[in-house]
C-alpha cells in the first residue's frame, strides 16, 4: 500500500516563497515518476511540476523559473520549491506517485497554499 502525505502549505504574501513536501510510504518510490499538481476553487486539478523516475522534469507554463521539483530517493520525499508566489498560484497542491507501466497512480490528500498580502 502506497500512501502520500503532504506538508509545507499555509498563507504567504505575494512574492514569498513555500517548500512543500511529500513522503511517501512503501515500497520501489525510486520507480515512481512524481508530480505535484494544485487544484484551485472552480477549476480543474493541474499540473504543476513532475519529475520522472530517471529524474527528467517538466513544468507548467506558468509556474517554469519559478517552481523547482526534486525528489530524494533515499528518504522517499519528493519536494516543490516555489519562489515569487502570486495570488493565482493559490490552490490545494496535491502530491502524485505514478507508475504507467503496472498501471499504479496515487494522490496524497493535498495542503493548501493561500497567496494573500
């Protein structure tokens, strides 16, 4: 059983910045590509940043030079650094671990980030 808790949101000024992180328990987290995805009131859940299992990242548009994905194999987390936060970012941001080849996906239960002066 997979489980992804996320953590690090909570309400920042425009132009701050948050870490959010996400641990993920059980097995194999190294095959997994990762992703982090946000969801806003009245839209539909984005993406936002992934990073494969060999470690290639991809980033959305409107979050690229200012978002930074890592992933830590050895402690099973997987990070999102974000800088210069604008009140559009806010949204609940939620962790994803997906493996395409044996048809696994999961989704962490997602933390809040408020941009907000």
């Amino acid at each position: 059983q997979v489980q992804l808790v996320e953590s690090g949101g909570g309400l920042v000024q425009p132009g701050g910045s948050l870490r959010l992180s996400c641990v993920v328990s059980g097995s194999f987290f190294s095959f997994y590509n990762m992703g982090w995805y946000r969801q806003a009131p009245g839209k539909q859940r984005e993406l936002v940043a992934t990073m494969s299992a060999s470690g290639w990242s991809n980033y959305a548009d409107s979050v690229k030079g200012r978002f930074t994905i890592s992933r830590d194999n050895a402690k099973n987390t997987v990070d999102l650094r974000m800088n210069s936060l604008k009140p559009e970012d806010a949204a609940v941001y939620y962790c994803n671990a997906n493996w395409p080849d044996l048809s696994r996906d999961y989704w962490g239960q997602g933390t809040q980030v408020t941009v907000s002066s």
